[in-house]
C-alpha cells in the first residue's frame, strides 16, 4: 500500500508516486500536469488543502487513489 500524508505537499507526493500526477489532473487539476506548476505551487499545497479546493469533488479522488492503492494518513 502507497502512503499520502494529508500535510505531504503537492509536489512532494508527485515526485514519490509519478502516477499520482494523472490521477489528480483527472479529477479536476489538469494544470499538475505541468511541471513549472507543479513545482511552484506544488510546493505551497498540501494533499490535505488540494482535496479542499475540490469541494464536492473531494470524494472522487479519494476514491480514485484508493482504487490505485493509496491511503491517506492524517
């Protein structure tokens, strides 16, 4: 099992786990895709704050990364 901390930034998690870059962009970030942003504004957001921007949405990654063998730790 692949392990997200809630307080891991954006860029931290992606650069662990490359494949959570197609994950996220499927579920409403499409711009994780690109690497000047991931780099700059995935530094300066959290897992934890990236779910809350997707309000509702928040779900269906949650799903989408349990499907692909994540949990989420706190």
């Amino acid at each position: 099992m692949k392990t997200l901390r809630m307080n891991q930034s954006v860029y931290e998690a992606t650069q662990r786990y490359p494949e959570l870059i197609d994950i996220i962009a499927s579920c409403g970030f499409p711009q994780v895709r690109n690497p000047v942003l991931r780099n700059t504004m995935g530094r300066r957001f959290t897992i934890s704050q990236a779910l809350h921007q997707l309000g509702p949405n928040q779900n269906k990654i949650l799903e989408a990364l349990k499907r692909n063998g994540f949990q989420l730790i706190p």
